[in-house]
C-alpha cells in the first residue's frame, strides 16, 4: 500500500533528505586517494548525529556502518572498510538519515582523483539518466514510465541496467511501496498521485546488467567486473509534478564544480 504524506509531511522529508545532501557535500571535500571508506563512515556518522539525526541505515537489516561504500565494480550495499581510496577510483556513496520520525535516503557516485574518460561517461549517463527518470514521475503518469525513460537512455548508450536492485517509495519506512524499478514498460504499473514519495535510483552498468553478491551478505557487483555507478535523489509529487527534496549542490559547491542540472530540471519542470 502506498502511504501519501501530506504537504507537512512532505517537508519534514525535505529536512531528512537535506541532512543527507549536506552529509554527501561534506564527504565530497575527504574523499581522496589514500582515505579509507570506513574513516569516511565515522565522519558521516558524526555529521549526521550531530545535526540531531539518526544514521539511516546503521542496523537496518543489520548494516553494520552509516554509508554503503561501494568502489568500482561493486553496484550497491559495499561495507566500509580499511582499504585505502586509489587514484582513478570511483566509489558509490549512499546514506541514510532519519529525522523527525522520516528517513532521507540519497546517493552519489564520486570520482578519486583523475578517473578514466569512459568511467567518467558512465557517471555522467547515470546522473542524467536520473533527472530523465524524475521528469516521469508526474501525476497520471506510471511506475513503468519512469523506469522505461532509465532504461531507454542508458541502454542507448550500450549500458546495463541493474535489474535485481530498485527504487522505492520513502517515508516513515526506508523502504515504502511502490517499487521504482529502473527499467520498464509506459504506461504500467501503479499510477503516480499527489502527495507520493519516493526514491529514484539508477545503478547503471558499464559492460553487463548481470550482477553477483560477496559472501558478506551485503555487495553486490558486477559480474565481469566492469565498474558500476549510482546516483539517488528524493523526490515528492507536489502539484502534479515531482520536486526534489535532496540536492547536489553542497557536493558541487564542495568540488568547486559549477552545475545548473537541477535548475535546469525545475526550469523544464515549471514551464
Ligand atoms: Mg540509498
Ligand atoms: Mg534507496
């Protein structure tokens, strides 16, 4: 059942997802070769704590840390550990925060240093393939709308599209109905309506769509161990049309990056 959130409710997500983006933004200025994802970890722990938040996902299922940290060829749910950051590296940053009874959930995929030109095509795909998505979830529009524009795009650039591991709805639950699979067919599947939540995320492949699991129970990675990319946002069906709740703009203002992505977004939403 999908669980609407009133307009209130909707902007106490807006402060757990914020709590994130600026989590990720400040994790943007550490991450560099030499750094380990577990010293990372204990930051965004810290950091979220100390903006009155809980970690989202220390304990959910068991989770052992504050962040996935998944490098290179792992797609998701990585463990942090010891194992220092390389140059050309990329790594997979998702984080979790509950406040105010509602969790912020929201994920970005870093470059360590001078990264390949085809690694960083794929993390260029993978972060428009999610704004493509977002611009579906409208209202009378459907679960496989957005997952089909995801697929569409990223299969067009020869890309494979994780299967195994969705998107979903958020709320007071990390993980809400409806499912939001990144591929899909138009026109199917549960209709969008005012006051949904949810979480996009594509995990886009750069060879196969195949995935397999580490024995620790958690990573997953690719299968021909060609890297994998993973960007979230937060998003809210406000006024037929969906708004983001979390933001990039702490990680760009962080890398000195200049990005009007997401005023480009609403720019092509609200006119
Ligand atoms: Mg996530
Ligand atoms: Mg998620």
């Amino acid at each position: 059942m999908v669980i609407l959130k009133t307009p209130e409710e909707i902007e106490l997500m807006r402060e757990s997802a914020l709590i994130v983006s600026r989590t990720l933004g400040m994790l943007a200025g550490e991450i560099k070769p030499g750094i380990t994802s577990l010293y990372l970890d204990k930051l965004a722990e810290e950091f979220i704590r100390d903006h009155d938040a809980e970690p989202g996902f220390l304990g959910m299922y068991d989770f052992p840390n504050t962040l996935n940290m998944s490098p290179n060829a792992q797609v998701v749910h990585g463990i942090p550990n010891n194992d220092p950051l390389k140059d050309g590296d990329i790594i997979s940053v998702d984080c979790g925060a509950l406040k105010n009874g509602f969790y912020g959930d929201h994920a970005y995929t870093f470059e360590v240093g001078e990264v390949a030109i085809e690694t960083q095509k794929l993390l260029r795909v993978t972060k428009e393939s999610l704004y493509i998505g977002i611009r579906e979830f409208r209202l009378g529009n459907r679960v496989g709308d957005v997952g089909f524009a995801i697929q569409n795009y990223c299969e067009s650039h020869g890309y494979g599209v994780v299967r195994e591991l969705v998107g979903h709805g958020l709320g007071r639950k990390l993980h809400e109905s409806p499912e939001m699979p990144n591929y899909g067919k138009r026109g199917r599947g549960k209709k969008f309506v005012e006051g949904m939540v949810v979480a996009i995320e594509p995990m886009i492949n750069m060879g196969t769509r195949r995935i397999k699991q580490l024995n620790d129970g958690w990573t997953i990675l690719t299968a021909d161990g060609k890297p994998s990319a993973h960007f979230e946002h937060d998003v809210a069906l406000i006024n037929g049309k969906p708004e983001l709740l979390s933001t990039y703009q702490y990680i760009y203002e962080a890398l000195g990056i200049q990005s009007d992505e997401e005023a480009e977004f609403r720019r092509h939403e609200f006119h």
